[in-house]
C-alpha cells in the first residue's frame, strides 16, 4: 500500500504541476516564472499542511516529489499545445481531480495521526493539503483563485474529508477501506463536476444605480 501510494502521488504531482503551468499560461510568464508556480502548485498545500504542523516538510526527505514537479513543469512549458487539447487537458483534469482525493485524505490523515485539532484541524488540513497550492499559484499570478472562481473543487475534497474524519472517530478499525472509499467519492464527485460541467451556485449582486 505505501508502494501505490508513494506512485499515485507521484502522478498526482506530475498532474498538479502541469495543470497549474496550464493555468497561467494566458499570463506571459516565462520558464523561471513557470517552474515556479508549477512548484508551488504541486507541494505548496503539502508544505503549508507540514508548516502548521509544526513538522519537516513532506519534500525534504522526499526531494523526488520537487524533482517530479520541475520536470513536469518544464515539459508543460515546451508542450502547451499539446496540453491544451481539449482531450488531453480534460484527462489532466481528471488526474488533478484524483491526486485532489489523495492528497486531502493524506493530509487529513496525517493531522489525525498527530491529535492535531481533533476532529476540526484534521479536515481543514486535508482541503489545505488539496487545494493550498493552487491557491498560493492564483494569488502570485494574480488570478480569481478556486475559491473565488465557482468551480466545484473544494466541497468535494471537503466532503471527503469529513466522511474520512467521521470514519476515524467511529469505527478507526475500516480506517484504510474508509480512506479508500472517500477517495473514490472525491474522485466520483469531481469527476462528475468535470464531465457536466457543474458548478457552485453564485451569490446574486445587485448594482445600486
């Protein structure tokens, strides 16, 4: 299991460097700026996650993840047109959406695993771990970031997060088939926000004249 998990993650990170290239490639920015953001977008929750713990971030024992990401990013950066297909990007999205699950149950995980604000820190932890990279890559890039976008990626994570939590405190013996089973539901969930083309319903503003 650590085995398939070291090489999910692995690919969950090749696809969060290369979706967060391809979601400032309308920027202008230039292969520096690209491996930067592409870095940030593929461990910056992981290491906000580890910074709040209190604990050596996850890359400085396993520098292969940051290794992971540059390539990818480089490879992004060469490889636009390609990327961009609507078929390819599509499965990039469908990847992004896998390491989401992995990552916000690993991170939720590991808090857990610390008694770390139980049972609150644990799933903030995990969407912080999911989605803290893209975040920190919208604000650099000066883009309207996940949270602001109504893009339906942080209530699947989130929703994953606490189904997990809620398996640990009550029956912590299905702890690994419950990771298990709230991955695939965030999986499922954001898939099917991909394929319909879902949406967070917006608040109405109305102008004063």
């Amino acid at each position: 299991m650590e085995d398939l998990s070291f090489w999910i993650g692995i690919i969950a990170t090749i696809a969060f460097a290369v979706t967060g290239v391809l979601a400032i490639s309308d920027r202008g920015v230039d292969l520096f700026g690209v491996l930067v953001l592409g870095l940030i977008t593929a461990i910056g929750g992981g290491t906000l996650r580890d910074l709040i713990l209190e604990v050596p971030v996850f890359w400085a024992s396993m520098p292969i993840y940051v290794w992971v990401a540059l390539v990818a990013s480089v490879i992004a950066f060469y490889l636009e047109s390609f990327f961009t297909q609507p078929q390819i990007y599509r499965s990039m999205l469908y990847l992004d959406g896998f390491g989401a699950a992995l990552f916000g149950i690993q991170g939720a995980d590991k808090a857990w695993g610390m008694d770390f604000g139980i049972p609150i820190a644990p799933v903030i932890l995990g969407v912080i771990t999911a989605i803290g990279g893209g975040l920190i890559r919208d604000m650099i890039a000066g883009r309207r970031n996940l949270l602001m976008s109504h893009e339906l990626y942080a209530i699947p994570v989130s929703l994953g997060c606490m189904l997990y939590v809620f398996i640990l405190e009550f029956a912590p013996r299905f702890a690994a088939e419950g990771s298990i089973a709230c991955m695939l539901l965030i999986v499922g969930f954001r898939a099917a926000a991909i394929y319909w083309n879902l949406r967070v319903p917006s608040m109405f503003i109305t102008k004063k004249r």
